[in-house]
C-alpha cells in the first residue's frame, strides 16, 4: 500500500513538473517570446541566408552562457538550429554594425504652452476682438532618434523631432561625449530633416542607405532607437505592409511594420538584415501612444532626393500640376461606367501646367508618369518625386475617350494662381422647384462669370433644409451641368433627366461650383 501511494504521488509530481513547463512556454509566448519552427536554410531568403557561412572557423551560439561551436559541427545540427543560428548570427551582426550609427537626439524648443483663458479659445478672441491672445511660450525638451549618412557627420530624422527647435544635442552609442548639431534643412510635407554635426572632425559611422523599392511584404526588418528614453533599443520585426497612405503627411508612401516602435524612436531607422537603412521610422497608430504592432516608415527612396535637396539649397521645391481634384467614390465610378482607380479634376488653374497641357475640368487622370494612379495621395506622391522642368506623359479619360497628354511641371511660384470670384446670381423669373431643390436658367451674369458663351447647366437658387444634397456642401449659386451622364444646360433639359432617372436612389449629379466640377451620387 505504501509503495503504491509513493508510486501515485511520484507520478503526480512527474506530471505536475511537465505541466509546468508546458505552461512556461506558454507565458513566454504571451509576453513576446513566441516558440516559432523555423525554416531550413534552403527554404529562407537570400538576405536571411546571408550570414549563414561564418568569416571564420567558429561562430558564436547566444544563450546565458555563450559558447564556441566549430563549423564542422554544423552536420551534429538540426536544420532548425542550423537556421536559427543563421537568424541570429545576421541580428547579431547588424547590432554590431548599426548601433555605433544610430544616434540620440535631445531637442530644446520653444512651444506654445496650454490655453491661460479656460473656456475662451483663440478664435474667440479673433471674433469679438479682432486679435487673437498671446498664448504664452515655454521652453521644452523633447527626444528623439536618428542616424548618420556620412562620415563628416549628416545626421536624418524626422521634422517632428527637431522642429522649433533652438538647440540639438547628439549623442552615440558610448555616451562619451555630448555633439552640438545645427538643422540643414526641413521638409515638413515629409517629416524629414537633416541636421549636421558642428565644428567636429573625424570619422564618424555611418549606416548604407539600401533600395526600399525593392523590399517585400514578410521582410524580416530591425528598428533602432531611443525608445522612452532607452538609448540605441534594437528591435525586429517584418514588414507588414507596402505604399500605406492616409496616414499623416502630404507626401507618403509608407512602409508598414510590426517591429516596436515607441515614442523616441521617430526619426530612427529601419533596417534590412544587410544592415541597409530601407525606411526611416516615423509614425505608430495606436490608443495608447505605445506599440500595438502598427508602426510605420518613410522609405527611404523618398529620402534620397528629399535629402540631396536639403544638403544642397536647404529646402525642397517640387514640380507642380495646377489642378484640384476630386478621389472617385465607388458610386460614382459605378455611375461613370469605370473603376475608382485615378481622380477626377475638379478644376484647372489657369496658366497652370496643366492648363497649357489640356486637361479640363471633369477629364478623369487614369496613369501619370506611365504609373496607374490608385487616388489622389497615389497622384501627389509622384508628382512629389519629380523635379521641376520633367516632363511627363499622362492619360486621361474624357466623355468614355483615352486621351493621351505631356504636361512639363513648374515650379508653383513661377505662374499666377487665378481664383474665380462667383456669386450666387439672384432668383429669376423661371425658377422651379424639384423635389428639395430650387433651378433656373442660366443668363448673361452667369454666362460673363464662367467665361462661357452659351448655357451648360442650371443655376441653384435654393436648397430646402432636408435636401440630401446639402451633404455634400452643395450652395446656392452652384450649376448641375448633368444628370446620369445626360447634359442639362436648361431647366426642360433638367427636368427630361430627372423625369428619366425617375424615383432612383442614387442619381449621378455633375457639379460645377466656381471654376470646380465634381461628381456626388445622391438623391434629392
């Protein structure tokens, strides 16, 4: 009986040991040490495989107690440690490359302090007094990352680290030594600065700068930075996806990636496992201003030219179009017989480039530069990458037609930007009423401000307070040019449309407002 309650309370204790270790993995993986199989080396890409062969007979295995392992020992091992040591010795590598280039900035700026005058904000004061209240300043400091291009000490960020700042101070790896830097230039529309060591000599390190055109969805990427505070953090990661847009500059095409970033490291790199900057770390979407695995990059192909600029004149001057332009909603591709893909020009400013090139208020840009456009952020990020002078061919498509066009771009300030003046025209006799909306005829008045010399549309003189249309910002003095594709330069040509699209739900409205046209699917 005693040998068989030792015997139970043995295996229970066996038992319970397994469990416990079964559960330690689990934790482990909770808390960011997840139990991957990794793939044999055959099976791994070019880059993962690059440090695969040591650059001598030995190669060092991480661990609490690292240890020498001799090459001839690689047949003892499993592919999986094979390729994990693979991984590991690239990591390895890179950190030792990398850190000594990647620096800690510390910003001292002179910022806007919080609103002294409670529930009364500036506008209120603009309002009523005519000036707005000196909101008082005081100084902060703030940090941030970055890392060096060139030995004689080029340092790239991000703009928002360094802007209105009144001192920069940089500081490596060891810590031994605190650098001044002055700001070379800034491009905001980018979130890219460059900044340059003062008054020091030597030879610094410095990072290579790789080709981000080239990088792949599943990358194996590192980050390096000063996350919180925490000097030279390196981190991986993969790249999680390409060409996000929307996110927060005027000019993007980020790289997104789960590798963690935190406030601090904005302005750091992003690596490859060659050691290559591909993107400049930048910007994290998250609700709790810490990682949640949504962190994204500046490639680093925009930051080339950006940079060549700034290191030459101090600022950049981009090539310009000269339209507005509408992106195309689902409903209104649907309505014009297309894809969404591409913007419709809402309006051509007069001796623009493109004014002179051809295009027209309503041409919709379907490729520019021999690239298909997928909106209007796709069309101002290639616009973004061409210098003033280029030429460049462009199709558009015109009442269901390609139209092929070359437009030169110029630089904005080299031509006069003419606004229209329109107002709305007063009620004439042959208003009518449709459904929520009121429309007249054209005349002269009309005619003379839209430089016109016969009808293309009916006037809005009104808009009841429920009309659906109201949604779309639609105002009296606005011309509905069409209904359904079909012209209406007259109140019977309009009422024929709307008696046509009858009783439909969705009702494609061309829209001219001052020198603009733009589509809205809608009822009214």
């Amino acid at each position: 009986m005693e040998r068989q309650t030792l015997k139970l309370y043995l295996i229970t204790a066996c038992t319970g040991f397994f469990s416990m270790l079964a559960g330690a993995g689990l934790v482990l993986y909770l808390l960011g040490y997840p139990l991957t199989t990794i793939q044999s080396p055959a099976a791994l890409s070019s880059e993962a495989r690059l440090y695969t062969e040591a650059p001598n007979d030995s190669v060092a295995v991480s661990g609490s107690n690292r240890s020498i392992v001799n090459i001839a020992a690689y047949d003892k091992l499993s592919d999986k440690e094979l390729s994990s040591l693979s991984l590991q010795n690239a990591f390895n590598h890179v950190a030792k490359q990398a850190i000594p280039a990647v620096v800690s900035i510390q910003v001292t700026a002179k910022r806007s302090g919080n609103n002294p005058y409670g529930q009364f904000s500036e506008e209120f004061f603009q309002k009523f007094f005519g000036q707005r209240p000196r909101t008082p300043q005081r100084e902060v400091t703030s940090a941030g990352s970055g890392f060096v291009i060139n030995k004689d000490g080029y340092i790239v960020s991000n703009y928002h680290v360094i802007k209105d700042a009144s001192s920069v101070a940089i500081f490596f790896s060891d810590h031994d030594k605190e650098y001044k830097a002055k700001v070379v230039g800034v491009d905001p529309d980018t979130d890219i600065a460059l900044l340059k060591i003062e008054k020091e000599r030597g030879d610094f390190p410095f990072l290579p700068l790789g080709n981000s055109d080239t990088v792949e969805t599943g990358d194996i990427v590192i980050a390096i930075g000063n996350p919180f505070g925490l000097s030279h953090t390196f981190t991986t990661g993969v790249i999680s996806a390409k060409g996000r847009t929307g996110i927060a500059n005027k000019y993007e095409n980020f790289i997104q990636t789960d590798t963690a970033i935190n406030p601090g490291n904005s302005g750091g790199p992003l690596l490859n496992l060659r050691g290559e900057v591909i993107g400049i770390n930048s910007n994290i979407l998250s609700r709790t201003q810490s990682y949640i695995g949504l962190g994204f990059s500046i490639p680093i192909n925009i930051a080339k030219s950006v940079v060549s600029e700034l290191r030459s004149s101090g600022k950049v001057v981009r090539g310009w179009l000269g339209i507005y332009y509408q992106d195309i909603t689902k409903d209104v591709a649907d309505a014009l017989a297309t894809d969404s893909k591409g913007v419709i020009v809402e309006r051509v400013v007069e001796k623009s480039p493109a004014e002179k090139a051809g295009i027209k208020a309503g041409d919709i840009i379907k490729v520019f530069n021999n690239k298909v456009l997928r909106d209007g952020k796709d069309l101002l990020f290639q616009i973004s990458k061409l210098k003033v002078g280029a030429t460049v061919p462009l199709k558009v498509l015109r009442e269901g037609k390609t139209l092929s066009k070359r437009v030169r771009l110029e630089k904005q300030d080299e031509v006069a930007v003419v606004s229209s003046s329109a107002k709305p025209s007063k009620p004439q006799a042959n208003e009518q009423k449709f459904r929520s909306i009121f429309v007249r005829d054209m005349n002269n008045y009309d005619l003379k401000t839209y430089n016109q010399k016969k009808p293309f549309g009916v006037v809005i003189t009104k808009l009841e307070e429920n009309s659906p249309l109201t949604y779309y910002g639609i105002s009296n003095g606005d011309v509905i040019e069409a209904v359904n594709r079909k012209p209406t330069p007259s109140v019977d040509a309009f009422k024929k449309a709307i008696a046509k699209a009858g009783k439909k739900d969705k009702i494609l409205f061309q829209i001219r407002s001052q020198a603009s046209v733009y589509y809205i699917v809608s009822n009214f």
